[in-house]
C-alpha cells in the first residue's frame, strides 16, 4: 500500500491510524533517508497509543521506552522505539536489551532505520518506507506487512 503525504501533519495523522490498527506484538520498521520523516510517523503512532510524553529520535541513546496508561489503551502497554542508525550489528540490539521488547504481545517495538539490523527482525514485521520526493514535501510511504 501507498500513501502520500504533503505534510508533517498528514504524516502524523497517518500514524494516528496506523496506531487503531496495532493490537500488541508489532514490529514496525522505519526506513528512509535523514529527514524523512521516521520520527513523525512514530510521534503519530504513539499519539494514536495515548502516550503524552514529547517523543524525540532516540540517536543518541538507542532506544526509548514509553509507557502507556493501560486506562486509555487496553491491550498495549509499551512502546519501545529504537534508533538502529549508529549500530554495527544486530549484537548491538541484542546488547540494549531488544529481546525484552520485541515480539512481546503487549508492546510495540518501532525500529528507525531498520535496514541497518533487517537479520534480527521478526518475520511478521511491518514495513514502512518513506521516500521524500524532489521538492522536500511530498512523502511516498509505502506499507508493507
């Protein structure tokens, strides 16, 4: 499935929706270049899951965890987001403890830059990949499950 947006707005609303969809166990990985639009779409998706707290890329830090309030949201209670951009390999993941998140049923585990650690995803994973056409505002993103 393809999606435009011609916005950061369209971009998170689509991850609003994505968000309905989710009902624990999710793999999402996020591919495309710097700037694409990665952490917007992941912002929307934990808009869509009720979190509150300001989602911010996790470069630095690998991987964040978010809590979400099992009132608002009955079936997930955590989102882990990681950023797989300065990792060399899938030991790195494993390191920062990613087997304690991934595949769990009641968490949804969004991977930025995906392409970079693809031999450790699960297979059920959802794919998405954001292309940034040439003027810099249209995004193509393509879903793939």
């Amino acid at each position: 499935m393809n999606i435009i947006t011609l916005s950061e707005k369209q971009t998170l609303d689509l991850g609003k929706k994505i968000a309905k969809e989710l009902k624990g166990g999710e793999t999402i990985a996020l591919i495309g270049e710097l700037g694409a639009g990665k952490t917007i779409f992941t912002k929307g998706i934990a808009d869509g899951l009720k979190i509150k707290k300001i989602i911010t890329s996790p470069t630095f830090v690998l991987m964040k965890v978010y809590p979400i309030d099992l009132e608002k949201n009955n079936k997930i209670k955590t989102l882990c987001h990681i950023d797989a951009y300065r990792l060399n390999s899938r030991k790195d993941l494993i390191d920062i403890g990613i087997n304690d998140y991934l595949g769990q049923k009641n968490t949804v585990t969004i991977i930025e830059w995906a392409d970079q650690v693809e031999d450790i995803l699960p297979i059920n994973t959802i794919f998405v990949k954001i292309e940034v056409e040439s003027n810099g505002r249209k995004r193509v993103i393509s879903i793939k499950k």
